[in-house]
C-alpha cells in the first residue's frame, strides 16, 4: 500500500502506475494522503442537530458534545459530531456512458471511465476529509446509483465500493441526473460534474445553469483522452461512436488539423458558455497525474473548493 | 486517325485505373475504430466534406490523367496534322521497280525515268530522321540516309531481273514490322499485270499508277533448239514472240556468223526457223528482232553443241529399243557403229538394262566395278509406281525395277529417280536403268517420251553432257550434279553441283566439271516481262486490298501520310508534368486544409 511517506506519493504517479496498485478504496487513500499533504488541513467543525458520528474526545472540546452514555459503556470520552459541523454539501455527479469507457491507447492508459471513477472516489475523500457531506450520481442515459451526501468516514467507504461496482453504460443523458442533484441539494452546495461532456450540450447546459440558479457551486470537470484531441494515422479508417454507433469515414491524416481546431473550439466554447454562468471548468487529460489534476480542479485561493 | 508508334504499350492502359481500383479497394474496407468524438468529426466533415469530396474526386481524376497521359505517351500516339507541312519521323521502303519492263520508252522516256523522277519527289520530303529502305528489282532492301539513296537511285538502271511485286511488298512489310516509327511503303511501278501477286497488306501501301499507256511491244519470249547436240548440217530452231497482237517485225536467227533466212515474225503460233550447223564445237545461237520501245526482249541467245551424231549398236531382241534406235537412224540422229552400245555393257559408252535373269546380276556389277563405275544394280522392288518428273523425263509408270546403289560416298549421276530412289544413273560414259526397256517393266518403251530419251542417252549422256538449261537472271537453276563451275566470258563463278545457282545476268553460261564442258545455261529475261499491259486499278485492289493508289505524279504528295502525323508524346509528357504539379497541389492543399 502506498502512502504519503511512501516511496513516491500516489498522487503523482501516472494515472496508470496508480491503477495497478490495488482496490479502488486503498488507492484513492494513496491519492488523497498524498494530495492533501501538499494541502493545509482544514478540519472545519461546526455542530448541528443532526447527529453524524463520534469521535475521540481532544482536549479543548466542549464537554456538552460528550456522548456520556458512551463513556459509560466503553469507559472512553467520545464527543458527538453532527451533519452541520460540515462546511459543504456536495454532490459528485459522475457521467457512466458507454463513451467514457474508452482509451485512446488501451493497456498504456486508463479508460476515462476508469479515471473519472478515481478522480471520484479520490474527490469524495477529499471532500469527507474535510467533513463535507459528499454524495454521488452516476448516470447514463438514466440515473444509474445515487447515494445522498453524508458527512461520516463510512460513508465513504459507501462511495467508494458504490464506485467500484460501477460499470459503463450505454447512451448519455445528464439532464434528468443533474435534476435529480437539485432534488438532493435542498440548500447550497457543490456539484462536481465529471463527464466528457459527449452529450446534448444544450440540455446539460440548461440543467447546469439551473443548478448554478439554485444557488450551488458547480464544477465541471471535462475528463478527456489524449487521443481525443489528436487525430493520427494515414490509412481510411471507419471511426464509430460506441453509443450511438454512428459512423465517419476519413483518413485521419487529412483531417487531422482540423479536428484538433475543432475539439479546440469545442473544449474553448465548454469553457467560456460555463464560465458565463458562474460554473467552473476544468478539461482534465487522462494521462495526468491525479494529484495535478485535482490541484488544478479543486484548489483556488482560499482553500479547497 | 490516332496511331501509336509503341501501340504494345496500350495494353497497358487499364493500368490508369490504378488509382480508382485503390481508391475502391481502399474504400470498400476501412477498419472501423471505436471513438467517442465521433461528433466533432461529424461536425468537421459536415463543414468540409462537400469541398474534400470535391477535392478528394478532383486528385483521382487528375492521378487518373496522370496515369493516362503516362501510358499513352509511352505508347507513342500521332495524329494527322492535315493542313501542316513536314512530317513526324517514319520509315519508309521504297520499291522502286526497276525490272527490265521498266526500260520501256514512252513518249521519248523511260519509265525507269518517270519512276526515278517520282522516287526523287519522294525523298524530297524525307528528313534526316526518317529510316529508309530502297528496294529494287534485285531483292536487296538497303538502308541509307537520304542522300546516298537519291545517288543510288540516280544510278540506277533497267535491272534484267524481274520484279515480283507481290514478294517485294511483303519483303518491305517484314521490314517494317519492328519498326517503331509511322511506317509505310510506297510502290513506284510501271504495275505491269504479270508483275502482280498477292500479298496482305497490313501496313500503309501507297501505290503510285502511271498514268501513261505503255508501248506496244513485241519480244522474244523462247528460242527452243530442239534436241541437243545438233549434228552438222541443218536443223530447226523454234521461236516464240509475246507482246501486242498485230505487230510483225523481221526476225533474224543467228547459229555464230550464219544466220538464217529472214522472215517476218509476229505474235501467234510458234514460229521455226532452219540453220545450218558445220564444225562441231559449242556454238552460240541468237534469234532478234528489229528494235522497238522495249529493247530487252527483242533478241534471246543460246547455245548449241554441234557434234557428229552417235555411232550405235543395239540388240534386235529388244524390240523397243531396236525401233526407237531405228527411228532414230531414220531421223539422222542415230548411225550404225560401236561407239555407243544400247542394252548392255560394252566396251565404249553403254546404255546398260538389267539383265533379264537375276542371276546374272553378279557378273554385271563385277563387270561395272572392272570399268570403275561406282555404281551397282541391287535387289528387285516389284510395285506399281510413277517415277518422279525431272528434266530427263515425264512421269511414266514402273512396275518393277532393280534397286541402284552407290558404292562412294555421295550419290552423284542420278538423272532420274522412282519413289526418290535412283533408277536412270550416269557415271562417265556408262548410264544404268533402273528397269528392262519393257512393258512388263515399265511404262516407258510406249510412252512418247522414249525416243527422245534414248536420243538423249545416246547423244548426249553416254557423252558426259548434259542438257541445254534455260534460267532467267536472278531465278535460281537447278544445276547438274557434276557442275562445279560455272563460266561466261572469261568470269568464273564456283558452284555446287545438284545446288540452285542464280545467274546475275542475261547470256550464256558455260557448265564445267574440272575442265570438261557438261552442257550450258541460257540465260534471258523473263518471258513475262515481254508483255507490258498494265494492272487495272481494279486488279491492283483486288490483289492488294487496303493498299492507297494514287497517280505518280503525285505520289511524293500521298508519301509520308503515316508519317505525316504530329507526335503526341512531348505535349503528353507535358501534360503529365503539369498534372503531377496539379496532383501535388491539390494533395498539399487537401491536407492542409482538410
């Protein structure tokens, strides 16, 4: 198992080093340790009536928050933590299409899916760490898992084996997923969207500019494959959407230029229509280290998020 | 019309598909690969594709073109360039008929003249480029630059030999048969009608007509001394003339210095003549007539062998050898005397039959061997056959016969086969028959030709000579086995015996074996050439079908039509460039702006 005070920290490494290390749940800890040990620690607290969880009496803590009865049964000081004490609720929308299940160099690099799944697990501990209540969405052309946004440390082992027995569907529809957000959100929180955003962009928009209306932060993390942005090859070849099986024939050569201007613009115009609605965006590339890529998606001055 | 220089190179042509065939093997097929982001090549195609399929139809149409104007060029098309002077390089055989007919004087010229004056208007329009041949009536076909072949042609005169147009047409195709160039031949001919033959014509044949009616002629076509020797004293001489019916003209025989009475000759039946000989000895015969527009056939020379005639035995228990040697006598060809024995082996020149009784073969050859006659009379052959015609004789019917064999190496002396087998040998003064002068034997003691033969054997072959041969200069001539020389007027030619041997030229050739005289060569000119009535346009098209007739006198315009073409291969090879320099453009282009 990898640590911070391992050899290298996991969170550096190639996405596919990283992948081979082991279970989702004990690579995502590496990721995290490492992440969060180039990060100040931030455990916010805050109270609220609705319990959480225990945790281990420090010195300092109020004593009212002393779960007495515990201290009875097991001899130990336990304080009470509750769902308020969390800064943030959020809520991780992961997109689970059939398009995401795919790598422009397969064997050498992970799928986006796959990556998308790491970032997510790796996100949410991130997020838990910090005692934000962190739930999670997985769609495809339907609502395929949701679990609501809880602040407890097994909560994310929740998210993480929810994760990992996740699989890639078939076709794309975020709307009806990011309208299911707004129903989870009841106040104001953050959704991070992490998609490929190979979908009705209109839609998407509207759903994300109706969350951003309700007053959340989202973030909208653009998992992208190398070989998405580049076209190569002189022979004709028959390139097929795995979703929609529709087809275009050309000689990857001849329009290789062109294609990269035009996931340029696309990418460009993903950007500065969120951005004009308030919505952060980040296009991460799967071959990035996950740290850099989630320094670069969830860091901003002020701290995380 | 386009023609092609290289036109093996056109079965190469499918090759221009090249481009679309890969263009449609490389679209039937393509691998399909898994992507995602089909929507942004979706979105780029739709944006471009109409322009790139443009583009894209736009490069296979001009690497098609490429390919085609490749292949063409290598094929090498020309196309007429009506309206333009010069021509494309071509090769040409001229056949300038320069046959003895072509002495013919019309209106104060030769046609030999008129041709060479057309032939000179020919070369006119060659240029250096162009390959030449000249082909004349001595069947050579030389090849030369322009200017050595007007000197020739300058030079040239009434050949003696005979042109068969027919042979030199397909001698000029098979010369330009690996000719690369627009090739052609043009035919300037008096077209006499006997020089006509057939021949395909599947090559441009420009065939100048004379527009001029030739001369009415009258030549000697045969002068037949009969048989051979002549004994002194009178003997016949027969004449046959060719030409125009209706025209007469004095003609003179001539035997050395002695000339026959005049008489008045004309075409018709065969017309005889009497001459005396004196002295024996080898004498030159003549016949001519008065001079007319075509002088090489107005006069035929030959020789005769003036000798006494044979003194002869013979058996009286062949009757069919006894009344021909008794006609003979009566006709003057034939006395009584032992230098000659027909029937058996004598002591002096002997006409030998095999013996009646097979058993007295032995003796016969013993006796053959003591006189050093090489050959020998071997076992019976009993069938029904034919022997082979041959100058000796006609074919007649053999019953049975004695095989002849050789004893030395290679047969020589045979003058009449069976079945290809020897059966009338000669050797020295000794000739052997194959069979009994006898019908159960053979046909021949019936048949006319046997007095002349018995003549033949003992006048002339018991003798060691042979008969008269007539040739024509340049037609080949059986010559006798014993021949190995030939001679006229002190010139000298060493020859195979039994071999064809051409003469060069009209005259009298003397045979020789070592430094015996075996007979003689006449040597006149074609019989044929005698009549100079000209081929009908009709004729000609009939015999050479395609071929392009045309006047002489303008027959230097029509000249060069396969070659009066421009070459297409510069402009094509042009155009290739500049369809290469299209292809890489638009290649580029599409590249970049796909």
């Amino acid at each position: 198992m990898a640590t911070t005070h391992g050899a290298a920290r996991l969170d550096l490494l190639d996405p596919f080093e990283v992948s081979r290390l082991g279970g989702l749940e004990v690579v995502t800890e590496g990721l995290v340790e490492g992440f969060l040990a180039g990060l100040h620690r931030s455990p916010r607290r805050g109270f609220s009536v609705e319990f959480a969880e225990h945790r281990m009496y420090q010195p300092g803590d109020e004593l009212r928050y002393v779960d007495w009865k515990l201290l009875g049964r097991k001899d130990r000081l336990y304080v009470k933590q509750f769902e308020e004490e969390t800064n943030l609720r959020a809520m991780i929308v992961l997109d689970a299409s059939r398009s995401m299940d795919w790598s422009g160099a397969p064997g050498s690099r992970l799928t986006k899916f796959e990556y998308a799944r790491r970032l997510s697990a790796a996100l949410s501990l991130v997020l838990l760490r910090q005692r934000d209540a962190t739930g999670l969405v997985a769609f495809d052309e339907t609502v395929r898992l949701t679990l609501p946004p809880r602040v407890s440390r097994a909560h994310w082992m929740r998210l993480a084996t929810a994760l990992g027995a996740l699989q890639p569907g078939h076709m794309t529809a975020a709307a009806p997923a990011l309208q299911g957000v707004v129903e989870r959100l009841r106040r104001r929180g953050l959704v991070v969207f992490i998609s490929d955003l190979l979908l009705d962009q209109a839609s998407a928009l509207h759903a994300l500019k109706f969350l951003r209306h309700r007053g959340h932060s989202v973030l909208v993390l653009h998992v992208l494959d190398p070989g998405e942005l580049e076209l190569d090859g002189p022979a004709e070849v028959r390139f097929e959407d795995p979703e929609t099986a529709a087809a275009v024939v050309l000689r990857p050569r001849d329009w290789a230029e062109v294609y990269r201007k035009t996931v340029s613009d696309a990418i460009a115009e993903w950007r500065v229509r969120l951005r004009r609605e308030g919505i952060r965006y980040h296009a991460i590339r799967t071959d990035l280290p996950f740290g850099r890529a989630l320094r670069e998606a969830l860091v901003r001055p002020g701290g995380i998020a | 019309m386009i023609g092609f220089l290289n036109p093996l190179w056109l079965w190469a042509l499918p090759l221009a598909t090249v481009p679309l065939i890969l263009h449609l093997v490389a679209r039937r097929q393509p691998p399909t690969v898994p992507f995602p982001a089909v929507r942004y090549l979706q979105q780029v195609t739709r944006d471009h594709r109409r322009r790139l399929k443009l583009q894209h139809w736009l490069l296979l149409l001009v690497r098609t073109l490429l390919m085609l104007a490749l292949l063409l060029a290598a094929a090498g098309p020309t196309v007429a360039r009506d309206g333009l002077s010069g021509h494309a390089p071509a090769a040409m055989v001229l056949v300038l008929d320069n046959s003895p007919s072509s002495g013919a004087v019309t209106d104060g010229t030769a046609m030999l003249d008129r041709l060479r004056q057309a032939a000179g208007a020919v070369l006119d329009k060659a240029t250096t480029e162009d390959a030449l041949w000249l082909v004349t009536a001595d069947g050579l076909a030389r090849r030369a630059p322009v200017e050595v072949l007007r000197t020739v042609i300058d030079s040239l005169t009434p050949s003696e030999i005979r042109l068969d147009l027919g042979v030199a047409i397909a001698q000029a195709r098979d010369i330009l048969a690996d000719e690369a160039r627009p090739a052609e031949v043009v035919v300037l001919s008096d077209l006499q009608q006997s020089a006509l033959s057939g021949v395909a014509i599947d090559a441009p044949v420009v065939v100048a007509v004379p527009a001029i009616v030739p001369p009415t002629n009258l030549g000697v076509a045969a002068l037949d001394p009969g048989p051979q020797p002549w004994s002194p004293g009178d003997n016949r001489v027969r004449v046959r003339l060719l030409g125009d019916s209706g025209r007469s003209s004095p003609m003179a025989v001539r035997l050395g210095d002695r000339a026959s009475r005049p008489q008045l000759a004309s075409v018709g039946p065969v017309l005889e003549a009497s001459i005396a000989a004196s002295l024996p000895g080898w004498w030159p015969l003549t016949v001519e007539l008065d001079p007319d527009e075509f002088r090489a056939d107005d006069r035929r020379a030959t020789l005769v062998r003036v000798i006494p005639v044979a003194k002869a035995q013979w058996a009286p228990s062949n009757a069919y050898l006894a009344a021909a040697a008794m006609t003979l006598r009566e006709g003057g060809r034939l006395q009584d005397g032992r230098e000659v024995t027909l029937g058996w082996l004598g002591p002096g020149a002997s006409v030998v039959e095999p013996p009646a009784d097979i058993a007295e073969l032995g003796s016969i050859n013993r006796a053959l061997e003591r006189r050093g006659v090489p050959w020998r009379y071997g076992g019976p052959v009993v069938r029904e056959e034919l022997s082979d015609s041959g100058r000796l004789l006609p074919p007649v019917r053999v019953a049975r016969r004695l095989r002849l064999s050789y004893a030395g190496g290679a047969a020589r002396g045979v003058e009449a086969t069976v079945g290809g087998e020897p059966w009338i040998v000669r050797a020295g003064e000794v000739v052997l028959l194959g069979s009994r002068l006898d019908p159960t034997w053979t046909g021949l003691p019936t048949s006319a030709a046997f007095v002349p033969l018995i003549d033949a054997l003992a006048n002339r072959l018991v003798r060691g000579e042979q008969e008269l041969l007539n040739g024509a200069p340049g037609a080949p001539v059986q010559l006798p086995d014993d021949v190995d020389e030939v001679t006229r007027e002190g010139r000298t030619w060493r020859v195979e015996g039994g071999a064809a041997w051409r003469p060069p030229a009209t005259g009298v050739y003397l045979l020789q074996s070592g430094p015996d005289t075996l007979g003689a060569l006449a040597v006149n000119l074609d019989p044929r050439e005698s009549e100079l009535a000209t081929a009908s346009r009709a004729q000609i098209e009939a015999l050479w079908s395609g071929a392009r007739l045309v006047s002489l006198d303008r027959v230097a315009e029509a000249s060069f039509a396969a070659g009066a073409r421009g070459h297409l291969r510069t402009p094509l090879l042009w155009l290739a460039l500049l369809l290469g320099l299209i292809e890489m453009g638009l290649a580029s282009f599409q590249r970049r702006t796909a």
